[in-house]
C-alpha cells in the first residue's frame, strides 16, 4: 500500500472491525479524491434504497460496454458481501481496487475489472454481536446478517431474481456480458487445513466453461497461492463425520463434500451462461486479517490468470456463443443433476478438535465443549466434487407459452432470454407438449416459496395453438438457460418456483410447448 492513501476499516482498526455502507462509501470517496484512476456507476438500489456502487478499472479507463469490449479483453466482474455477515472479501475487494488504482504495469493493461465491493448493503447494516449474525466466524465482534432487507437469501435467489439486488446484477451480466464472474464468500464450518476453499460452476451445463475453470484454472491458482502467497487452498466442501456434531470431531473419514449444481446459486447460474466463474471460502475458523488476506491474495492471483489467458477464456466462451447463437438443437444439455457416486481419493488435511468436558466456549465460531489443538492431519478419504447428469434433453427450435404468463415472460427476459411474438403462422408446426403425472410441491418453506417437482411424459402434437402465444427461439445466447428455466423437469426452473402453479394439475398438460420443428418442415 502506497503512503497517504486512504486504508479500510479493517486496515484502520487492525482487523477488529469491519466497514459499515458509510465506511465503504467513503473509502470511495476518498480514492477519487486522490485523483485515482477509476470509474464509478450505480450497480442498483436496495430494497431500504442504498445505492450499490459498481467501480470499473482498466488502462485506459472504460465507462460503457462497448468501450470495454473495443479493448479485446477479459472483463472480470468481482461481488463481494452478498452475505453480509461474511465480511473478508467486502474489505479485501477495497483494498485491492486501491492498490490496483495507484499503480502502474498491472493487470489492468489485461482486464477490465468490475467490482462490487457491497452486494448486500441492506444486510451489511444490521450489524448483531458474531455470536449470533455468523456462529461459526471467528470474528469481527460485529457484523452484518446474512439476507437481505427482504430477509431473502440473495445466494439462493438467481433463478427466481426477487430481489432488488438481483435484478440489478443480472441487468448488469446482460449489460457487461462478463468473461468472468468471482463471488467471495466465507466458510460455514468444517475444521481444515485451508486458508481458503473455492469452486467452478458446479452445474454440468456449464459445459467447456466449467470443465476449464475445475481442470486448468483451479489447479493452477492452487499452485499459485501456495507457491507465490504462502496460502495453502483447495476445493470448496465440508466433512461428512456421520455424526450429529457434525465437521468438529476427528472422524472424517468418509469424506469432503461439495454443496450443490443448482443455478440458484450465483456461480452455478453464472455458468449457464457459459461463462467462467469461481466461488471464492474464506476460512471462517482464521482471524479476520488473514482471511481478508487470503482473499485478496486469491482475486489478485485470480486476475493474473485470467490477463494472461485471456485469449484462451475468450475463445471458449466466443464458441459456446456461436455454437447456441446458431442454433443446437442435437446436443443433450442437462437440466437435473446428482452428486457423482465415483468420488476421488485425495489427501486433505483437517484439524483435531478436543472436548473440553464441558460446555465453556473456548473460541469464537467454535462449539460449545470443543476447542482447537492447532494440530493437523492429512487423511486420504473420498473427495467428492463433481455433479452428474441424471436428465438432459435437447433444445427445441423455440418454445412457445402463453401471453399472459406474464410473471414467466418478465423472468425470462431479466435473464437475458429474447422473448418475442412468432413471425410465422405456428398452426401447422410439429409441437411436442408435457402431460404432466405428478405434482410433489415441498411441505417446507423455502426463502418464501414451497418448491414444485413435476414428473410426466411429452408427446408430439400438431394441435390448434391458442391465441396470443409467445415464443422463445432456441437459437439464441441464452438458450441454455431458457431450457433450464423453462423445462418442466428442470432441478431449478421457473416450474420449481412456483411460477406456473394455477396451471399445473395431474392430467394437465404443461403450458410451455416445444417447437421440433417450424411450418416448412425445417429443423
């Protein structure tokens, strides 16, 4: 850090504290009054009305999109905070647009950065002792809850896209049309050995994207921050102990685990878009000065790469977008999936917890009765990290619904999904539609929702169509994600979350139809 610049709150108080939506609005303030080279936009507002900054750096500066893409490079977009308790990457992501601002021959001769520094400002407001906004968190004293003002998960949210919040960044996805997105988070329990964990898009249909970010760019950022930062890191997961103090006992032998494929989760859904991105776990059980550390470190060591492959990223990514921009209509794309049952065998390293003999608190975010050793083990166990099909189907020359679904049509097209009025007479094309068997809906609420799985059969058709449809080619950039939302067997589309429900009965047929081929017989 260059002397006289500004510093953040956690820098400020020796990590003690982390930065109210004041601080970080200041701390902005305060770089441009140094004259720092950077462009300041509005990502949205908040549901309480707070304006979320969005800060965008290069050489030389960019202000539209059409500037950035002008350049020919990777644009890297960067949200921290989006569960506001999870503090590190809000004041890493600070630190790290100063210190990229105020000096010269960096990454951002490569890149275009967008960066987020508070995604949940709502949440990071409602500031609560860690013991109860972040249990597991060994520190700050005070921090942010987790939801939103709406009291909505925003990382369960990118499928539905109820929030304010999530709205502002998908028009933003849409606007920038970034290479790649990271999402910074912090851990929620297990005891290992890693300063940070991190993960690709977990959901098949991320397709080349999501296997050269989990097989090339992940290794390597791994031999990276050890290397070249002295952080040792490794794939993002938890211990399954197979008992009910679960991730804290020395017993983890049956294996690490991964979370989840779905796209309600922001670097899941990222992928279906077929675009880089990676999810960034800061260890939660480390003081906070080294988690905001090993974060900085992780999205400086991130960028590096990404400048230096940057032709390579982009020509993935340039040929999904003219391999579904043209139309495929062959490919199977998955749109349920399962955790792989061929896990690996690796070495991971994990701590010894110890009982107290009773039930004193030893530690911040450590159970009552336990406390650390500081020793660790590495135990060879099953890793298991990769999700698989278990149901994919093509997609269709267009989809056709009802105009008055107009709940669905304004998801579609907040995702980027081109919907429009069909150009021809439909009468007489070859359609497939979905009679549904049976409706499960789950007896649980979920972020305000009882989520909806249907189970049936499809069967062509050249039924009379009626009026007002709408239609949703299939030859067009977001194809694989209008399939994943519109399907009605989807593992997370608009099906699951309840927004066809008036429509949906056993014996009923699905009001989405499949289009297999158009009126002149083409394919």
């Amino acid at each position: 850090m260059i002397r006289g610049l500004p510093r953040t709150s956690a820098e400020r108080t020796s990590y003690s504290e982390t930065s109210t939506y004041a601080d970080v609005i200041a701390f902005i303030d305060s770089l441009q009054a140094k004259n720092l080279p950077f462009v300041r936009q509005e990502l949205g507002r908040t549901t309480e009305g707070r304006v979320l900054p969005l800060l965008i750096l290069s050489r030389p500066l960019v202000h539209t999109p059409a500037e950035a893409r002008a350049l020919h490079r990777p644009i890297v977009y960067v949200q921290a905070n989006i569960h506001a308790g999870e503090v590190e990457g809000k004041e890493a992501l600070q630190a790290l647009v100063r210190d990229l601002a105020s000096t010269s021959h960096n990454v951002l001769d490569s890149i275009v950065l967008i960066a987020i520094p508070i995604y949940n400002a709502d949440g990071n407001e409602v500031f609560k002792p860690q013991a109860v906004n972040r249990t597991e968190q060994n520190g700050p004293e005070s921090v942010g809850q987790r939801p939103n003002a709406k009291m909505l998960d925003l990382n369960r949210d990118y499928v539905k896209a109820e929030a304010p919040e999530t709205r502002a960044s998908l028009a933003a996805f849409e606007k920038w049309n970034p290479d790649v997105f990271v999402d910074l988070h912090t851990t929620d329990g297990s005891f290992h050995g890693y300063a940070l964990t991190y993960a690709p898009s977990l959901n098949p249909a991320a397709r080349e994207a999501g296997a050269y970010t989990m097989d090339s760019l992940l290794p390597e950022l791994r031999r990276r921050m050890q290397r070249r930062d002295g952080f040792a890191v490794f794939d993002y997961g938890n211990f399954d102990s197979g008992y009910e103090e679960r991730d804290i006992t020395d017993t983890v032998k049956q294996g690490w685990y991964s979370y989840d494929h779905r796209p309600r989760f922001g670097t899941n859904y990222f992928g279906l878009r077929q675009r880089i991105s990676i999810l960034s776990e800061a260890y939660s059980h480390d003081p906070l000065e080294r988690r905001v550390k090993s974060t900085y470190a992780f999205v400086r060591e991130i960028l590096s790469l990404v400048a230096e492959r940057g032709a390579r990223i982009r020509a993935i990514e340039a040929r999904a977008d003219s391999q579904f921009a043209h139309g495929d209509f062959t490919t199977l794309v998955p749109i349920r999936s399962h955790l792989t049952t061929a896990p690996q065998q690796q070495s991971v390293v994990f701590e010894v917890m110890a009982h107290t003999g009773d039930s004193s608190l030893t530690q911040p975010g450590v159970p009552r009765g336990y406390r650390r050793t500081g020793a660790m083990r590495t135990q060879t166990m099953p890793v298991y990290l990769r999700f698989e099909p278990a149901l994919a189907r093509t997609i269709p020359r267009a989809w056709l619904l009802p105009a008055r679904d107009t709940a669905a049509i304004t998801l579609l097209r907040l995702h980027g999904i081109q919907v429009e009025h069909p150009s021809i007479n439909m009468t007489s094309a070859r359609l497939s539609q979905f009679v549904i068997d049976s409706l499960r809906t789950e007896p649980r609420e979920f972020q305000g929702h009882h989520e909806v799985h249907l189970s049936g059969s499809w069967r062509d058709t050249t039924t009379q169509l009626p009026g007002g449809m709408v239609m949703v080619r299939g030859d067009q950039l977001q194809a694989v994600a209008a399939l994943y939302l519109l399907d009605p067997e989807s593992d997370d589309g608009l099906v699951t979350w309840n927004v066809f429900d008036p429509e949906l009965a056993p014996g009923r047929t699905f009001p989405v139809f499949r289009v297999l081929s158009s009126p002149n017989g083409s394919r």
